[in-house]
C-alpha cells in the first residue's frame, strides 16, 4: 500500500515538474504530457532555427586584404569558405578594373584561399576599390551553386 502512494506521489511530482516547465494550464496528466511534448518539438524546431542560422554565418565568411606594393601593384588575400567557382569570378573582377596577374596561389581544401600579386594599369587605382571588387565577385552566383549573400 505504502509503495503505491511512493509511486503515485513521484508520478505528481514529475507531472507538476513537466507543468511547470512547459507552462502548460492542463491538469489531466494526458494533457500534461501532451503540452510538454509540443514544447519538446517547438524547441526542437528553434534548435533547427538557430543551427541553420550558425552553419549560414560559417560557410559564407570572408575575408580581403589588400595592400599596395611598389608603384602600381597589390598584394590580394582572400580567404572564403564559400565553395567553388570563386577563382574565375574573382579573376574576371581583375580583367574588369585593369589587373594584370603577376603571381597567384590559391588553395581550395577547406573552402577558397587565394594569394596574388596584381599590377594595375591605372595608377590612380587604390586599393579600397580592389577589395570591393573582389568581395562583389565573391558574392556574385556563379555555375549551378546558389550562393546566399553574407
């Protein structure tokens, strides 16, 4: 008889436990258990959320330095975790503002790295709009992937 009671008093205490983590209004111990079900799931679904949000923010970070070196060249250094395609995007982006590619190494194990030495044919060229260059080239979508701006 005693360990009946024990039993039914720890089923209370769990049932009040599981209310009052779940705010839930319900007094049947069905409802209850429901209620704490469903929160279960929509945090579930905010964990998802947040993950998501994480993994976005990690693959899609960048980075450009650039410096000038001697009288009209750069030394460029990108570091992306963007997946492929970047290299001919970025390299048009040179064509495009008048760099000639010196020196170049890059490295696409764990997503984008590139080092390259550039010289400009312009000498009014400063490097502030090299780096937006190179960051508007990582953005832009290239081949079948489908990139989310950062």
């Amino acid at each position: 008889m005693e360990s009946r009671f024990r039993k039914r008093m720890a089923l209370r205490r769990k049932l009040h436990i599981l209310r009052t983590l779940t705010s839930s209004k319900s007094v049947k111990k069905s409802s209850i258990v429901m209620d704490a079900f469903l929160y279960i799931y929509k945090l579930k679904l905010k964990l998802e959320a947040i993950k998501r949000e994480y993994l976005k923010l990690i693959n899609y970070t960048q980075e450009v330095k650039v410096e000038k070196i001697n009288g009209k060249g750069f030394l460029v250094r990108v570091s992306c975790k963007k997946g492929q395609d970047l290299l001919v995007s970025i390299l048009e982006a040179f064509e495009d503002m008048g760099l000639n590619v010196l020196q170049a190494r890059v490295s696409c194990n764990h997503g984008f790295g590139m080092e390259a030495v550039v010289e400009a044919e312009d000498q009014a060229l400063d490097g502030r709009a090299v780096t937006e260059a190179v960051l508007k080239a990582i953005e832009k979508p290239g081949g079948d992937e489908k990139h989310v701006k950062a």
